[in-house]
C-alpha cells in the first residue's frame, strides 16, 4: 500500500537534530584550549617541531591537528566564545544536509532518508559533533562515501574529488586520515570482484586514485611522521584505561556513558543485520564489509562510534521497503509549523545564552586563574590535572600534563614516557611524596576529587598549604 506524504513534513524530520545541536553545551570541551594555543602558535611562529605548551623541555611534537587549530583559533579570535558555537552549529547543519544527500543518492526516498539522516546526526550530536576536529573528519567521511556511492551510479568525474580530500584531512586531523582508505577498502573489493566477472577496468582506475591520495598525503607540514602518527599514538593500554572514548564499547562497565554507546551500536548492528536477511534485495558485498567493519572499529574504540553510526545506517537504506507518494502543497499549515520550529530554535538559543562559555563552568577554574595572574609568575611550572592543563597553557602557564595525551608518550616525543607516570599518579600508584620532589613544583592546581587531593588533606602533606579555593578546585603553594 502507498502512503501519501507531504514532502515538506519530511524535511521537518530534518529540523529536529538541528534543534537538538542547539541544546548540546560544548563548555565541557577541554580539548578547546590547546587547539587555540596551536592555531595561535602557527599563526604567529610556524609549525612547531618542539612542544611548547608543557613544562618538560624538548619533547619531539607533531602538531597533528593544525589546519583544525587555526579555524578554531580564528573564529574565536573573531567572534569569542559564540564564535565556537557558531562554527560547531554551521557544521552540524552541513552535516546534517550532506547526510541527507548520501541517504538521497543511495535509496531516492525522501521519508527515509529524512528519517535516517534524523537519526544519525541525532547519534552524532551525543559526542561527536563538538568542538573538536572530529567534527571536520565527519564531514569529510561523508564526503567520501557520497562520491563513492556517486561513482557507482557511474558519476565518473566525481571520483576526482578524492584527491583534495585526503589533502585536506590529513591537515584538519591526521589520526584519522588513515580511515580514508579504510573506507575506501570494501569498494576496492567490490571492484575487483567486477574486474574478476567481467574484466571491468574501473579497479585500476580507483587503485590509481588512491595512490595519488596517498602521495597527497606528504603535503603537510609533518610529511610521513603526520601520516603515521595514529600507528603510535593508538591502542596504547595507559591511554585506553584512561579516557574513556579511548575505550572498547562495553555492555557492562564503570563508565555509564560507555556503556550507553555500546547498547546503542548494538542495537544498531542487530536492526541491520535483520534489515539484511529479509530483503529480498541482493546485498552488496561491500555494504556489508562497510557495515561489520565499522562495527568492529566501534567495538574497538568509542571514538569510533561516530564512523559506525553514519556508514551504517546509510548502509541499510536502500533495502528498506517503504513505498509513498509525495505532496507537494505548501499549505497554511505547514507555514505555521516551520515558523513555530524557528521560533522554538530562537527560545532553545535564548535560553541558552547565558551557558554558551567555554570551559570556564566546566572546568571551574576561572576565579583561580585571575588569582593566580595577580599573585604566581608564569615563569614557575604549576602542576595541573590533565583536563585543566590546556585552559591554564593557553594563558601562558607552563603545566605539567594536559589532554594531548599521545604527545606524552615516549614512542613520540621521543624522550619519556611521562603518560605513564600520569598513569600510575591517577591510579593511585605513585608516591606523592617523590612524585612533587622529582618537578619541584611551587604551584599545584588541584581538582577535590581527584588522588592527590586525599595526600594533600594528610598529614602525609609536609610541604603545601592552601591558598586559595573556588568550587571544587583548590590552588596550592609551597612553602618556602
């Protein structure tokens, strides 16, 4: 039976992640403040090949992430703290328009693709679309898949757009350039199975591509080191026990917010995989290495969810069976339901105004730093939380560990493993004592919650006291 179907009730569906982006507060993005601090170095001083943030001296850096940086720190620059959201809001639009084209592309059904791409972004905006490079990389994955779906429908100049793309990523974010060619692997095999049936040549010419896309590759400011980077810096079990979208998904865990993610992806991989076996659609080959391999990246990494949620989804589009028939009639009706949904977004923004800070909530550290301007010389290291680490570097302190976790490990800055150390600190398995005499440290920026917290209490504790606290962060001095 075929259903009638206004088309612009559809693209209603499409309305409701947007507003829903509206209502996400990025002010828990730590990771903000180091991405300025890099954007503002290369803009005033080149690529650095010296980290220049942290307090330990000569540590090899790669700056993985520069191109990402820059936008982030220009925006901010331009517009300050609104200006982040704005840029994060116009992504997730973009986002949310290019998802709707792949679905388009792949099924020419517009309720299912509206549904779809409601979905997906929906997913995306729980952890994903944030200010983060992430963001971009999102972009760019469903880039890739709309020109390879449109080289299938034999689109073929499309398939030229590759190239600039990989040169883009492995600037915006080269950890995840790799996933590329991931990507691109199923339809490799899909082509070699053409070329073995019926001798269609089109394999060499994506192979070609793709080996122009990795020479691209080396225009960075890194060359191979850029392109390498996520060999060294991931599945790192220090790393992996300790941030938690660094973890494999699990049903059941510590981390409520992992666990969640788990749930979803499996759920998400039985809906498919059920979709799969009644069609009566032949399944392609390459949808379902497209679909079990970013399952098992997601089951990998929770990083990976965002990957798995928009190849998925789109994977299973075209074997949904639901046939309509579309309307086109404007109507009364319809006018006042979009000015309403504009008028809602309008509210959700006002609402909101008032929270759109970065960090400074988040972090609770605001009060400490203006006390610390006017009383501790930025010439003194001060030993932070990680977390807080990139806030205080981007105001001109030298800090102890920050959230760039991977640049602390041996394999790359080539000098000590000083993660680990974090490691064993957050663990519980250090000894404060030696740990505080080792960097000397006349300033510590303590977070309550956190291990040394409970030493500092003790009478362990011989050698700070407590000078000043605002919430749940508490600054430290030795005494002299």
């Amino acid at each position: 039976m075929t259903k009638k179907i206004n088309k612009y009730a559809c693209y209603l569906i499409l309305l409701i992640p947007i507003i829903y982006s509206f209502t996400i507060l990025q002010n828990k993005e730590c990771d903000i403040w180091f991405l300025f601090s890099h954007g503002r170095y290369v803009l005033n001083h080149g690529f650095p090949h010296v980290d220049f943030l942290s307090m330990h001296s000569n540590l090899h850096f790669v700056m993985q992430q520069w191109l990402s940086s820059v936008i982030f720190y220009l925006t901010y620059k331009a517009l300050g703290t609104i200006g982040i959201y704005i840029l994060v809001w116009v992504s997730n639009i973009l986002i949310v328009f290019l998802l709707y084209k792949l679905c388009m592309k792949i099924s020419n059904n517009l309720f299912v693709s509206c549904v779809i791409t409601a979905i997906i972004d929906s997913l995306l905006c729980l952890a994903s679309v944030v200010a983060r490079p992430l963001t971009f990389s999102s972009i760019v994955f469903i880039l890739l898949l709309y020109i390879m779906e449109s080289y299938r429908k034999k689109e073929s100049k499309i398939i030229y757009w590759l190239i600039p793309i990989s040169l883009l990523e492995i600037n915006l974010h080269a950890s995840l350039w790799p996933v590329l060619f991931v990507l691109l692997a199923p339809y490799v095999v899909h082509y070699f199975i053409l070329y073995s049936k019926d001798k269609n040549k089109t394999i060499f010419k994506l192979l070609g591509i793709i080996l122009v896309m990795i020479l691209v590759g080396f225009i960075n400011p890194y060359g191979i080191e850029n392109m390498t980077y996520s060999l060294r810096s991931y599945g790192v079990r220090d790393i992996n026990s300790v941030i938690w979208e660094m973890k494999g998904l699990s049903l059941s865990g510590e981390y409520a917010y992992a666990n969640f993610f788990g749930y979803i992806a499996f759920f998400i991989m039985i809906g498919v995989t059920y979709i799969f076996i009644k069609t009566k659609k032949k399944v392609e080959i390459y949808k379902l290495l497209l679909f079990y391999g970013t399952f098992y990246m997601a089951l990998l990494n929770i990083r990976n969810n965002s990957i798995f949620y928009i190849v998925s989804l789109t994977s299973c589009i075209e074997y949904i069976n639901f046939k309509v028939k579309y309307v086109k009639d404007f109507n009364l009706r319809y006018k006042i339901i979009y000015a309403l949904m504009i008028a809602l977004t309008a509210s959700v923004i006002v609402i909101n105004k008032d929270k759109y800070v970065l960090s400074d909530e988040y972090l609770g550290q605001r009060k400490v730093l203006e006390y610390m301007e006017k009383h501790v010389s930025k010439d003194e290291p001060i030993y932070t939380m990680s977390s807080n680490g990139g806030f205080y570097s981007y105001y001109g302190y030298k800090t102890y560990m920050d959230t760039r976790a991977e640049v602390f490990l041996k394999v790359n800055n080539r000098k000590e493993d000083l993660f680990h150390e974090f490691y064993l600190y957050l663990n519980d398995k250090l000894d404060y004592n030696e740990f505080l005499r080792k960097y000397n440290f006349k300033y510590l920026v303590i977070d309550e919650e956190e291990p040394m917290h409970r030493f500092l209490e003790s009478v362990e504790n011989t050698d700070y006291n407590l000078l000043y606290v605002d919430k749940k962060t508490l600054l430290y001095k030795k005494r002299d």
